[in-house]
C-alpha cells in the first residue's frame, strides 16, 4: 500500500510532532519480497579513520581459525573482531540522504527506500596489539643452523606471503618483529637463526677480535663483514649484526644485554637449572671482550632461585611462555612466588595493549605487596613453587 502525506501526518500527531519539526521530504521505507538472510551479508561498524582507508581503495584482512579469536587487519593495525547485540533494528538500504544533505524545498515529499535486511547485531572493530608468538613458534620449525649446516638446495622455510596468511597481525606488524627476533630471510624464505649459530658468530668474531688484539670499538662494519664473509652469507651477517651491536656511522659496539641473554639461552636449556655460582663464572668467562655480564640481564630468560640451596639460575625465556596472561602469571608464580616490577615487566610486556600497561596488567591479575619499602607482586591464589 502507497504511503501519502495524510498518513505521516497521522503518525507525526501520534509521536507528538508537527510538520515544523521535520524536514520538507519524509522517507517512505519499503521492504523487498525477499529479505536478506542475516548469513549472507553482515554489518561491520568503522570508526572515521577506516572508512577512510576502505574508500582509498585498500582492504581490510579478517584472520583466523579453528583454535584462535579473529581479527581484522588493515595494512598497519589489528583489530578485535566481536559480535555485538542492539535492541534497536538495524535497517540495510542501498542508500539514504541524511538530514543535512536533504534539499531545502517549498512543499512536502515523500522518498521511498528499499529495505534489504533487518539486523539486531553487528561486528564491531577495537584497536589491539597482536599476539606476534606464533610467529617466532611458525619460524622455530626452520632453523638456522649455518651454511654449513644445509643438507637440501633447495630454499627451506615460510615466505612472507605465507606469514601474512597463517599470522594473525598486519603487514607492517610482521615487518617489525620480523626486525626484532633473531630471522633471517634466506632464499627467500624467512627462518629462525638456532641459538647455537648465534653463540658461534658472536664467539668466533671475537676469536678474530682476540687473534689481532682489537676491540670491537677499534673496527668498523665493513671490517666485520669482511671477516664473516667466510662464516656465513651476508644477510645473516647484517642480521647479526642488528642483534648483537650498535652502529654508529663507521662506530661499533656491544650490545651487551643482547649477547648477555644469547649466552644465558645457550648455556641454560641442557640442565634447565644451574648452581649460581657455577653459571656467574661460566657465563662471564664465556664473554666477548669489552662486555659484562649483570644479573639484571637474565631478566626475560632466566630466574634466580635463592630460596633453594645452593641458589639456582632456571631457564625461563618469555617466548616460552603462554600467550594468555592467566596462564603466563600460573607459570611465573609457581617458579618465583614474589617478583619485583623490574623482573617481572619482560615476562608481562609483551601482553599489553593500548589500555593496559605491565602496571595496570598486574593490577588486574595479580596481588601486590610492599615489603622493606619495596613493591612485589604475586598470585591472587595460592599455587605451589616449582
């Protein structure tokens, strides 16, 4: 049945309005025959600065699968993917002019619209930080060994059109980690560098630092290139080199934090836990020149236990560790029942998000204490060491 004026009329009397309250041209709403099935189409609520993206021709990547949470990724950003309810019915329609982009016009118009679904949910979009261990997990099934060490000719490993499709974060996220975890790009095709490879490039160039009595602030990159060019091929080389040292122009320099823990990770894992004494002697000797070992550096790969006797040193690297921050705090309390800020912040890192600092994070799961002026945290339940 058509729509006239006299019938809105009517129902603007009902709702209390008069014809000055609205605007000239009133939208008469018609639904199709056949309404959409809500599982063919679906609504997805963008804020201002997606939308954007969207029209600029760009796509958006949803990601996920049997035994993980999907998400949306742009080029840059992840995104939480849920399902939200309104009581409210959302309308689908080809188009509709909002209020400001109706015409200004003397007399009174109906407009009819077709309606091709009605909704009561829709997806919508929250800014999050991706969970990037699985990407280092897809890598750690490739290692690295060395040239040496490679038995096929052909190329061994994940390409990055690959990682995009099994990682669940955006291109540029996978960029950066990639350029932040020990992999290599080798034939094309992205692996992990073993823990033993890394020991032995850091050792044998400071055998050749050792041999010519040189520090290693005394030589320049292209001196190290030069020497490792016959342990290894260049991209691994550079990468090395990202890892391990800091690069001023033709200046070079330990970075000894990273070769602190490269020696804790590969000193630990054969007995899992070490005498103290017997790790602190054997991980300095185990040195390059020019770089010394602190307790602090074990933070985020390894813990000191001095309630056991003799005190231990325990392997615990963090890219070990569950994802899930129940599960990851579980595992951190049963090692250590009381952890400092500072020792803790490497574990719980990782896990936070644009809302949620390490701070805020242990507020949420975990008890705090303060003890000789000095702030611990521990389990909200009770768990038993390990």
């Amino acid at each position: 049945m058509e729509r006239n004026l006299q019938q809105v009329n009517t129902i603007l009397n009902l709702a209390k309005l008069t014809e000055s309250d609205i605007k000239k041209e009133s939208h008469v709403l018609q639904f199709i025959p056949q309404i959409l099935d809500s599982k063919q189409v679906k609504l997805l609520e963008v804020n201002k600065d997606t939308l954007e993206y969207i029209k600029s021709g760009e796509c958006l990547f949803i990601k996920g699968g049997e035994d993980a949470h999907v998400v949306v990724c742009s080029n840059s950003k992840t995104f939480e993917f849920k399902e939200a309810e309104t009581s409210n019915s959302l309308l689908l329609m080809p188009s509709l002019n909002h209020g400001k982009l109706i015409e200004a016009t003397e007399s009174r118009t109906l407009k009819k619209h077709e309606v091709f679904g009605v909704y009561h949910t829709y997806y919508e979009m929250r800014l999050t930080k991706p969970k990037l261990q699985s990407l280092r997990n897809a890598l750690a099934k490739y290692p690295y060994k060395g040239k040496n060490s490679e038995l096929s000719k052909d190329a061994v490993g994940l390409s990055f059109t690959e990682l995009k499709n099994i990682i669940q974060a955006s291109e540029e996220e996978i960029i950066n980690r990639l350029e932040e975890i020990p992999a290599a790009k080798i034939r094309g095709k992205w692996r992990l560098l073993d823990v033993g490879f890394l020991f032995g490039w850091v050792s044998y160039l400071d055998s050749i630092l050792r041999e010519k009595q040189l520090s290693l602030e005394e030589v320049t990159p292209l001196n190290v290139e030069d020497w490792m060019g016959l342990y290894d091929i260049a991209d691994v080389n550079s990468k090395c080199m990202s890892l391990f040292m800091e690069v001023d122009d033709d200046s070079l320099k330990w970075k000894s934090a990273a070769v602190s823990q490269l020696f804790a990770l590969y000193l630990l894992p054969e007995l899992r836990a070490f005498d103290s004494k017997d790790f602190y002697t054997a991980w300095q000797q185990s040195m390059p020149v020019g770089v010394t070992a602190n307790e602090e550096d074990l933070n985020g790969v390894a813990l000191v236990d001095y309630d056991s006797t003799p005190s231990l040193v325990k392997y615990l690297p963090e890219f070990e560790l569950p994802e899930d921050i129940n599960e990851r705090l579980d595992i951190l309390f049963r090692n250590r029942t009381k952890w400092t800020l500072q020792a803790i912040t490497p574990y719980v890192q990782p896990l936070t998000d644009n809302n949620l600092n390490v701070a805020a994070l242990l507020t949420k799961y975990a008890r705090s204490s303060n003890i000789n002026g000095v702030k611990y945290y521990s389990s909200k339940y009770i768990t038993q060491t390990e």
